[in-house]
C-alpha cells in the first residue's frame, strides 16, 4: 500500500477529506491564487518561462491553449512539481460545438431534437480536447434567447426551457462521461448563469429587466436540469439581473443554486465579469467588487484580478475568511472529483490520431442532416433525382464557403479541413453538369458577378442558390438590427429566380434570419445553419432523398425584425389574438414566419385519437406515417392551462419523442403525465404549484380537454 505523505494525495480517501486535509495546509496566498483563473494569452511556449514568464505555478486556472499537450504538461509540472502543495491547475477553454471536427452550431443541434447526437457530438470533442491539455469546457450554454438580433442565440439550445435543459444534460454527459476522473473528459460549465439571454434590445451585455416569475419559469430552468445532470462547474453572466449583476447575485448564485439545488461544484465568473461590476453601476472600488463577488458565491475570477484583494478584505474583516475557505473547497473539490490530482498530466498523443477520425466526421454528418430545416418543398421540387437531373448552376457565397460552417466559437477547428458544397456535389450528382459561379460575396453592394451567375442558371435544368449570413455576423457581441441576409444576395435571388428553373434555396445562418422577401424566390427552402465538417454532405443527404429532413425549428423566425419578441409560449391578450379588436398589428401579419417546432417532410404524418385518462393521466394518439417514404417525426406534447390564478402561457411544450416510420406504418403513442413535473406551474418564487381545474393537451394539432379535480 503506497504511503502518502500528506492524506490529501490519498486517492482512497474521500474527496471531502482529501479537501479538508489539503485546505488547512493552504496559506491565504494560495487560497487566493486557487480563485483566480489566468489566461497566457499568445505566449503559451513554456520555453519562454525562464524569460521571467508571468506565469504563477500556484494559480487555480488557466483559460488558455497552449499549442500542444506537451507545452500544457510543461506548465502543469511547475504547478505540481515545484510549487509547495503542488496542486494541479485546471485548464479551460471554449469548446462549444466541437474542438478539431466542428459539430452543428448549438441552435442548429437543438433543431435536430435528437438528445442522442448533442451528447455524442460533446463526447467527441471532450476527447479530442482532452487529447490537447483541456479539463474544463465553458458549455453548454443554456440561455433562453427570445430576440434573434443578440448575436449569441446561435450558441444556445432555442427558446424553449424544457428543451434546453434537456440538450443541456446531454450535453454534460457527453463531456464528462460516466466518470470526470477519467482522462479523455472535461468538466462541463454552465453558462451564462442567469438570463443572459434577455438582453435589453438584442444588444450583447445589456441590462436585463427580468421578473422573478420570468427568472424561475423561463431562465432558472434549463440550469437545474443541466445541474442534476452532474454538471461540475457554471459561469455567472456579464448581465445585470433587475438590479444585481449576476456575478455578484446572492439569490441566483447561493440561495437558489446552492441552498435549492444544493450544486457543490464552483461558479467561475465571466471574461472580467468582477470588475464590469464599475460599468454597471454597482462599485467602482475593487476590493468591493471582490467581497461583493465572493460573497454572492462566485467562487472563481477569469482574467480580471479584483480578487487580490481577498487578503486586504480579511484584515479589515470585511471579508470572513470562511467565505474564501468555501470557495476554494469548492474548487478543490472539483480538482479532485476530476482526477487532476491523479492524472494532473495529460498523455502526449499525436492529435491527428485523436481528432478528425472517420467515425467523428460521420457523426458530424449525421448531426448536420438532422439539424437541417426544409422550409418549403413546392411540387416536391426535392430529393433531386441523381440519375436524371442533368445539369444543376450552383451559385452563391455558402457554395465555397468553408468558414460559415466552422460557425462562431470554433474552437481550434481548422475551416481549411471542412468540405465545400462545391467540393462535394458533384459526387452527389455523378451524372450531372455542375455550372458554379460565386453570384455575389455576402456583404458588399457588388453585383459584378451576376451576369456569370445567371448565364449558369440559363444552361442549367436547376439552380442551387445557397447564400446566407457568412462566418463572424453571430457569435458573442454580435448585435444586428437588421436580421435579413446582407448584402446583394437577396438581389442575386431576384435574378436567378426570373431564369425560371427551379430554385433550391440553401440557407446558411447562426441565428433566424428574416424570409418573407426570399420565400416566393424559389421552390424550395432548406436552412441549413452553420453545420461543421458535415454540413455539405450532410445537405447532399438531404437534397438527393439519402436523408429524409427531420429538423424541426427550435426557436421563432419572425417576419420582421418590429415583431420581436416572439416567441411560441407566449402569454394570451386579453382578447382573442384572431378578433378584430385584438390588438394585432395593422401593418404585418402577426403569426410568425415559421413557428417554433416547424419543418417539413418527404413523407407526411398524421395524427388521430388524442384520448386521455385522467384516472391515471395517461394520454395517448396515434401517428401515422401517410407517404411514400420512411420518416423520423418529432412528436411534440404541449399543454395549456387556460383558467390559473397566475396566468400560464397559451402553450408551453412539456414532452418531445421522436419516433421512425415505416409508409403507411402507424404506432400508438403514450405520454405518461406527471401532476407536479407537466401539469404544475411555477410561481415567482420558483415554487411549483398544482392548481386543480382544466387543462388541455395539444399534440400534431389534436386537442383533448380534461379536468384534474384534486
Ligand atoms: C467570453 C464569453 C464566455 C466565454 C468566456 C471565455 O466573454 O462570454 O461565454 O466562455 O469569455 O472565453
């Protein structure tokens, strides 16, 4: 039995005791050194430590990406092998979509409504980031975006919380696995905790007016899930929540994320989120920002350094040394749940044996044609027909565009080893002529190439047209008052589709973007997002009928940028929204453009027999597949809860399946209800409240009223 000379480097021995041996040891130094994460910015070769490096081995954190495992290993030896405790950095990054095979962007995944594939999507880049010196992801993100001019809804699961919080805990077990302790893992993070999201006016870092009924019911959620998922860490949010930022909101982050919750994990702040604390108005006295911080329960700082501050704080005893004790518990525990003191070291493999693997790419392929949404399929224009289309123009920025499907927050994805729809086509379309021709960039006013673009389409049988948003318009601080396609794409559709032959229309964006002017231009619509490595093939699967599209829209497309928000599970007017009087706008179609949840086929469903026991709250209905071809179906259950002392949304989603069909095959469905978790509302104070009375359930546009009496 090996001997250990202190009992904090005993791996038999609990974790918690292992922290407390480890924490009495500690001087404040070192407590302090334990809450501040650093970044090494571009000088991350550990050759240039003897150049004085700034780097300190006792830090907590380093956010950074050090070029190779072995220059990470390098600094981590400093860490644990000359420092006096040697405990073991933990080293975080943004891998949000994947880190070398670049997975669907987040709101892409949630269209896929495919749980399975976000998680497996986040075990492969846990893998292939661990393999180069990562512990720690800052993701999932769970915010709950309702305006798609903040640049970030791209980085999210979709507006609605249940799904969100569903994508949220796939996603922590894909990154952190059965066992954190085991190398090829990272620890997840939460963020941006809390209600981001809401954002005044779509500006990113903005004030954010959130009622405590709108905090619990919408925003809270998706967290909790992702909480009780295991998840090891979360990120407070840049926002001010009503009043108190969120870095240093003790509700948030200790009463409701500590004391409810009971998370034992640590709470990392933002990029400078302590000392934003000047900006928003709160305090402009470091040592404040550091107590206030602190004293929230926001256990760690990234980059800014107002945490220094720790020990002049004990001295003045305005700060009590037990807080600063907690936090580093809490960080510590983490360090040991993850292995870091075990295996502080990460093996030194040659990336190209980890990364970009052929059962990787396949994945993102896979991912990729499910995530995408078919719009519009006029006289089942799609799946083309290989062996008979003899010529197709291909014209369009996304054409070539390798960048746009890196999407933002790439990571270390490298956009020169993603496949080009130009590059894949033809191995599609064996049989067909390919015409391509560029059309026009994404942004400027140039329509120098349209000449070329439409001589392409009059010599072909059909034209695909694929435009959209291009690389760097979404992503953090990327606010759009205008969220039409930019440039002269529209313009260049106008043209191609005067040709007169069919028009496939291919739609690469990171957020909604507005169609009604692009919508009457061509026969079909695919949206394609911003889809990774896969996103070519992926469409080809699609446009040749290989796949059949299952997306379905995990977040509002307006018409116009005047009606945001919109969002599905919105409130009810005090008047019928359909009645003259009802408040609409007298300028715009009210309904979206395409609703929460929408998507199309190549086959066609039907739903029948919605019935309900309310003896043992079972719903039950059939669904049918009505085509001619096999079709996976997203089966989404609402419910409405039309007569409640506080009033619930028209709708809200309460339980999604997804179920693969046969033509002509039809299944019986069952949703087992839950009082508390589907019929229950949550109130202001984040309670859940039954209140008996009338409900009704909505599936595939099947209604069924009943009445729970008690
Ligand atoms: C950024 C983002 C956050 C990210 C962090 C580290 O400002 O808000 O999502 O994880 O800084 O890059």
């Amino acid at each position: 039995m090996p001997e250990y000379e202190f009992p904090y480097r005993n791996p038999a021995l609990p974790i918690e005791q292992r922290v407390d041996d480890l924490l009495k040891r500690m001087t404040l130094e070192e407590k302090v050194d334990q809450l501040m994460q650093i970044t090494i910015g571009a000088d991350t070769n550990p050759n240039n430590l003897g150049s004085g490096h700034s780097f300190r081995p006792t830090i907590g954190s380093v956010l950074s990406y050090c070029g190779s495992t072995r220059n990470r290993n390098a600094f981590q030896r400093l860490a644990v092998e000359e420092t006096r405790l040697g405990i073991p950095i933990i080293w975080g990054f943004d891998v949000i979509h994947g880190w070398r095979t670049a997975f669907p962007i987040p709101l892409a995944q949630a269209c896929s409504w495919n749980p399975d594939i976000v998680e497996a999507g986040c075990r492969v880049a846990a893998r292939e980031s661990y393999a180069e010196g990562v512990d720690w992801t800052f993701s999932p993100m769970l915010d709950v975006p309702h305006d798609p001019r903040w640049g970030r809804v791209m980085e999210g699961y979709g507006e609605d919380p249940l799904a969100a919080g569903i994508f949220g805990a796939a996603a922590v077990r894909g990154y952190q696995g059965e066992d954190p302790s085991q190398p090829g893992t990272v620890a997840a993070c939460l963020k941006h905790f809390v209600g981001y999201a809401a954002s005044e006016a779509g500006h990113d870092y903005a004030y954010t007016d959130i009622s405590s009924r709108t905090l619990h019911e919408t925003y809270l959620p998706p967290f909790q899930a992702a909480v009780e998922a295991g998840a090891m860490t979360l990120m407070s949010s840049f926002n001010d929540i009503t009043g108190t930022p969120a870095v240093a909101n003790h509700y948030t982050l200790t009463e409701v994320l500590r004391d409810r919750w009971h998370f034992r994990g640590f709470v990392v702040s933002d990029w400078d989120g302590v000392v934003q604390l000047a900006h928003q108005g709160y305090t402009t006295n470091p040592a404040e920002m550091c107590r206030a911080a602190l004293s929230a329960g926001n256990d760690m700082e990234m980059n800014s350094s107002a945490y220094r501050n720790i020990p002049t704080l004990i001295e003045s005893g305005r700060l009590k040394i037990e807080v600063v004790d907690e936090a580093v518990r809490r960080v510590l525990r983490i360090k040991f749940a993850k292995g870091l003191f075990e295996h502080p070291y990460h093996e030194e493999v040659d990336p190209g044996t980890v990364s970009l693997q052929p059962e990787a790419l396949e994945l993102s392929r896979a991912a990729a044609r499910a995530s995408m949404v078919l719009l519009k399929n006029e006289k089942n224009t799609l799946p083309l027909n290989p062996d008979t289309l003899r010529s197709i123009a291909l014209i369009g920025p996304v054409a070539t565009d390798r960048e746009a499907s890196a999407g933002a927050w790439p990571a270390i994805i490298d956009p020169k080893t993603i496949p080009t729809l130009q590059e894949v086509l033809p191995s599609f379309f064996p049989k067909s002529e390919i015409h391509y021709a560029p059309g026009c960039d994404y942004t400027s006013d140039s329509t120098e190439h349209f000449a070329e673009a439409i001589a392409a389409a009059e010599k072909s049988d059909l034209v695909i047209v694929a435009i959209g948003e291009g690389a760097g318009r979404t992503g953090e601080n990327r606010s759009y008052t205008n969220i039409a396609l930019p440039g002269k794409q529209l313009e260049l559709l106008r043209k191609i589709a005067a040709v007169g032959r069919p028009v496939v229309l291919l739609v690469s964006s990171g957020r909604p973007i507005l169609y009604p002017e692009l919508e009457p231009l061509a026969n079909a619509i695919l949206h394609i997002w911003e889809c990774g490595h896969g996103a070519a093939a992926g469409c080809c699967d699609i446009l040749t009928g290989a796949y059949n599209p299952s997306g379905r829209l995990a977040i509002t497309f307006p018409r116009s940028v005047g009606q945001i928000p919109i969002y599905y599970n919105h409130h009810p007017r005090a008047r019928d929204e359909k009645a003259e009087w009802g408040g609409r706008y007298f300028d715009l179609d009210d309904s979206p453009m395409y609703p929460f949840g929408y998507g199309l086929s190549y086959t066609s469903y039907e739903y029948s027999d919605l019935e309900i026991s309310v003896e043992d709250l079972t719903a039950q209905v059939t669904l049918r597949n009505t085509g001619k071809r096999a079709g996976r179906e997203t089966v989404f259950w609402y419910l409405s809860d039309p007569e409640a002392k506080l009033t619930q949304p028209l709708r809200r989603l309460i339980a999604f399946e997804q179920v693969d069909l046969a033509p002509g095959e039809e299944r019986r469905l069952t949703l087992q209800l839950d009082r508390m978790h589907d019929l229950a509302y949550i109130d202001p104070t984040g309670k859940k409240v039954f209140e008996p009375g009338r409900f009704i359930l909505s599936v595939g546009g099947e209604k069924a009223e009943f009445v729970v009496a008690e």
